[in-house]
C-alpha cells in the first residue's frame, strides 16, 4: 500500500504539469490570434484563415497535406493554430505576431517533407499552411512562370502545358509536391527570382528556404522541349541479365547525351524461374527529348546489354511522359496533374551520391543483402550532364560535378505505430550500413529534400551550430559556411528556424 504513494504524487505532479502547459498553450494561442486580428486589414479578414483545435475543420485541414502516415497519429505533436493564409498580409501578420512572441513557426506549401518537419515539432507551434496561395501564371512570349508556393508541380506542369506544347519544367516526379519546398530544397537550376527578399536569392534556391524566410512565389524558366518525347520502361531481373546491364549503365549514365535520363528502380520481387526464391529486379525509366528511332540507336551503342527495340519505347507528348513516369496510365486525361492527394503510406527515406561506379562483386553482394531485407528498394538517379557544367558554388546545392549518380532509400510500410515504423526504419538503416564502401565520404553527402533526421537534429528551442554543422556539411558541403555567415546576417535571432535550419554563427 505504501509503495502505491509515490506514484499518486507523480501522477498528480503529471496531470499539475500537463494542466499548467495547456493553460500556457492556450494562454499563448488566445494572445497570439489576438495579434493575428489586430495586425489583418479589413480587407482581407484573417479570421477566417485560423483554425485552432476548438474548430471542427481543424484535423482535416492538418490532414490535408500530412504526406507520411508516421505523422498522422494520435502521438504525433499536433499545432496550437493553423493558418491557412489567404493573402500575403496573413504571412506577414503570422511573422509580426510569431516573432513578437518568439513562437515556433513552421511552414507548410505541399507538406512532402520526409520527416514532417513542416507540420510536427517537440514544442508548441502552429502552421503556417500555403496551400491557398497557389496562383501559376506561365508567360510563353518571355518562356518563364509565376509560381506561388502552394502550387503543386502537378499544377505547374498542367498550367504550362495548356499554353504549350513545346515547353516544360525539369522538376520533380510526384505531382503532388508542392512547389515551396521542392524548389526551396534545390537541385534544380531552372529558378531564377523569388518574391519576397532578393538579398536572399542565393540561401533560398536550395539552402532550405524555411532557415531563411517564407518564399511566396518563385519566377522560373521554362525549358524548351520537342512535341515529341520518347518513354520506355524496361525491368529485368537477375536472371535477365539485369547484373550486367547495370554495369553498363554506371559506366555511362553521367555521360550520356543531355537529352537522355535514365533512373533506376530497384526491388525485390519473387523469381519466375524458382518458386520460394526471391530475386532482384531493375527497372529503367527513361526519358528522352527525341524521338524512338535515335534512342534506341543511342541505347545500343553505349547500354547494348539492355537490348532496348524500337517497340519498348513510347513516343508522346512531354505533359504525357509526366503521367508515364509517375505510374499514371500515360492515356489518363492530363488534369489528373491537378489532383493534389497521392496514396498515402508510412515511409522513410534517406540518400547517398555514388562518386565512382561499384565493382561488379560490390554489385552482387548489394543484390544479395537487398534480398535478405527484402522491403527498401534503391532508386539510381543520374547526374553529370548539364548539372556537372555548373559551379558547386553557384547556388547552395553542391552535389553536381563529381557526382555519378544520387541514390534514393525507399522504404514503405502499411502499418502504424511505433513498433512498425521502428522495424522498417531499421530495415533502411541496414541498407544503407551496407552501401558504406560505395558511396560519398567525409562528408557522406545527403540531398536536402530526401529529408533525413538521422543526420541529425537540431533542437527547437536551443538552436546551436555545432549541432547544424553536422547535417548541414552533409547537405551542403562547404557552401554551408556560406549559409551561416547569411543567416546571421539575416536572421540573427534565429527566427526561421525548424530541426535541421541553417543556424546562426556562434557568438
Ligand atoms: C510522396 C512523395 C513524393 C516525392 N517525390 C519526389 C520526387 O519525385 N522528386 C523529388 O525531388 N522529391 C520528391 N519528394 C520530396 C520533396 O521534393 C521534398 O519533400 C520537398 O521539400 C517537398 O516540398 P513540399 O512543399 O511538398 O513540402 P513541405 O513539407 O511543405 O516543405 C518542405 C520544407 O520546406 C519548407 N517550406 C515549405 N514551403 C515553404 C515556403 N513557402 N517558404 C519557406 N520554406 C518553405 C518547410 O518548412 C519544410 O522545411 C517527394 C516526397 C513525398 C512525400
Ligand atoms: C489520419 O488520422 C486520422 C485520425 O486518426 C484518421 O481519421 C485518418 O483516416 C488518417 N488518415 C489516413 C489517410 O490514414
Ligand atoms: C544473358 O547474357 C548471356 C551472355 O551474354 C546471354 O547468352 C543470355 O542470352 C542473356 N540472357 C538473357 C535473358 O538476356
Ligand atoms: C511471392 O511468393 C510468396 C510465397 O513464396 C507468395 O506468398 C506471394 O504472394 C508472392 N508474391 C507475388 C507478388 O507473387
């Protein structure tokens, strides 16, 4: 009996906790909405852009960009506000109000972000959600684009397509990534101005634009593209040979005319010719801005074992090579690009940059592991081409010249709980255990939007740069200085900040 004693006194100093930290949060949401109204002009009401959890539309405007099932559940940290701005005076009030307070804000366009990070944090905050603020205005005559934040690359490739047929952006697969991150996370050179703050101009494109500021809107180049484009997708297993055809590949991707990209895909799937066995299969994915005649004589020439016909490939339209490689059927009418919603899942991704190709026996010992975790697929992704011609200083993406190919991790799972997502998480880190010998070293490069808090973190709250140079020598190599050296000028008090932000310069 008397040993039950302590435990009520921890219970009740729990619940006193508990109870004094929601009064504190609610404390803080009635000053901070408060702010909000004082600082909107009549012309553009704010009300009607917050949502706190007393609002019936609250989890359902959460839900609506949560990307990765891991956070989507009961444990996971939910915002005391949302703000679902509807015009520009609302992220400015949103900054007035939060900065007033020292409130952690963070910031969600498409909410991709593998870890969450634009939507959970370990202390109270709200979200700053732009996904009304999706305007897309392409102007063919000058072959550049307006793009709002909240847009989804789906939306831009559709908006330009309905304008022309002859112009594209090089840009993410998934449709569903909104624009704000992605392009603010770099590896695309195709931006050339973002509204808001142009001393910026250079942290934004690509240093994380969420260490920085809240971008409204990027100016982008369109890129020319022929009426007719060429897709294939070919798989072959390692009893197809797929060992060879890989080797082959690796020793040519990076120099492979511009006009051609080939990813690919790799999994475990059972063997055709041995019931019980499993076995590894690749599939390449190809995109080529000609026509199917000189990709296959291109093919042949320089990935012969692959043994690409005439009849592998599919000539279309560049908005229909969208469809194709994001597994839509490539007939699907093209407004399907605006449906903002993927399948959802639990997933966890991490990265690597393969710098030289990997022996042969490397290859088949990978194969080998693969088949024992059986779950992570690899995705190969080419580099060299015209991203090796820019400067690693050029813009604060530094993973170009050097850089044969970029690999993704990709682990799905259908179950919740932690004792899940603590299997399959674990199932990736083997993997990329295992890929040790192949890939970048000191750093181990990581690409920014592949989102990977196991690169480590830096605490809301007590943000140090001794933590942020750990992930961000990864993520940005020796341009990392360089966004520190910006942040503090900027951004001295650390402001925009999140888990894995460029920090300040220690004092
Ligand atoms: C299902 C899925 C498919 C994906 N497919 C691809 C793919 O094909 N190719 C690829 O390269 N990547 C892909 N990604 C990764 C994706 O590119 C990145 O996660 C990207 O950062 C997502 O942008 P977002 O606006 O959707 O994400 P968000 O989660 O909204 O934002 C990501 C980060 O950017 C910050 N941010 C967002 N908006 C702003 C803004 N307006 N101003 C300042 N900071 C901002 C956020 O605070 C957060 O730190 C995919 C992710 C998922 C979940
Ligand atoms: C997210 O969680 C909520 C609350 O548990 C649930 O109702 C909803 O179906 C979940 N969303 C998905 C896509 O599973
Ligand atoms: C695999 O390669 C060998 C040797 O080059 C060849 O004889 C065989 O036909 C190939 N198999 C397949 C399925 O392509
Ligand atoms: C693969 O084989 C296992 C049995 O070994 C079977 O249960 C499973 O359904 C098979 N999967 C597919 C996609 O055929």
């Amino acid at each position: 009996m008397a040993t039950s004693r302590p435990n009520v006194v921890v219970f009740s100093l729990l619940s006193a906790l508990l109870l004094v930290s929601t009064m504190a949060a609610s404390a803080m949401e009635e000053t901070f909405v408060q702010c909000l109204l004082d600082n909107s002009h009549p012309s553009h009401p704010i009300s009607e852009a917050i949502f706190t959890p007393q609002n019936p539309s609250y989890s359902s405007v959460l839900q609506s960009s949560i990307r990765n099932l891991r956070f989507n559940e009961t444990f996971t940290p939910k915002p005391f506000l949302i703000l679902t701005a509807l015009h520009q005076s609302h992220v400015q009030a949103a900054i007035v109000c939060a900065k007033r307070d020292n409130i952690q804000m963070k910031i969600r366009s498409g909410g991709h972000d593998y870890e969450g990070l634009s939507y959970v944090a370990a202390v109270p905050f709200f979200v700053l959600d732009m996904f009304n603020l999706r305007a897309i205005d392409v102007d063919i005559s000058t072959e550049t684009a307006w793009v709002q934040s909240g847009a989804t690359l789906g939306e831009l490739y559709y908006r330009i397509s309905e304008k022309s047929n002859v112009h594209g952006f090089p840009a993410g697969v998934c449709p569903t990534v909104g624009v704000g991150g992605h392009l603010g996370g770099g590896g695309y050179d195709s931006t050339i101005e973002n509204r808001w703050v142009k001393i910026f101009f250079w942290a934004i494109r690509g240093g994380g634009a969420a260490s920085f500021g809240v971008v409204l809107a990027y100016k982008i180049n369109l890129v020319r593209v022929p009426e007719t484009v060429t897709v294939f997708s070919v798989a072959k297993t390692l009893e197809e040979n797929a060992t060879d055809i890989v080797d082959q590949w690796q020793h040519v991707a990076s120099k492979l005319p511009n006009d051609l990209f080939i990813r690919l895909v790799i999994d475990v799937v059972n063997s055709s010719t041995q019931a019980d066995r499993k076995t590894v299969r690749v599939t390449f994915l190809s995109l080529f801005l000609g026509d199917s005649k000189r990709l296959v004589s291109i093919m042949n020439e320089n990935i012969p074992a692959l043994g690409l016909s005439e009849s592998d490939c599919i000539e279309t339209s560049w908005i229909r090579s969208v469809l194709f490689w994001t597994n839509i059927a490539i007939n699907s009418p093209t407004d399907v690009l605006l449906n903002r919603t993927p399948s959802l899942v639990y997933l966890k991704r991490k990265s690597d940059y393969v710098k030289e190709p990997i022996p042969r026996a490397g290859l088949e010992w990978i194969w080998q592991r693969m088949i024992e975790l059986q779950v992570p697929q690899l995705i190969f992704n080419p580099y060299g081409g015209e991203m090796a011609e820019i400067a690693p200083t050029a813009t604060p993406f530094p993973h170009r010249e050097g850089n044969l190919w970029k690999i993704q991790y990709v682990t799905n799972w259908n179950q919740g709980g932690l004792e899940a997502a603590n299997y399959y998480i674990g199932l990736t880190r083997k993997l990329y255990g295992y890929m040790t010998p192949f890939v970048s070293k000191n750093p181990r490069e990581a690409f920014l939007n592949y989102r990977d808090t196991d690169l480590g973190v830096n605490h809301n709250g007590r943000q140090s740069y001794v933590e942020g140079r750990v992930y961000g020598i990864k993520y940005f190599k020796a341009n990392f200085n360089r966004l520190v050296h910006i942040k503090t000028k900027v951004d001295p008090s650390n402001f925009f900040r999140n888990e894995q932000s460029i920090p300040t310069l220690p004092y």
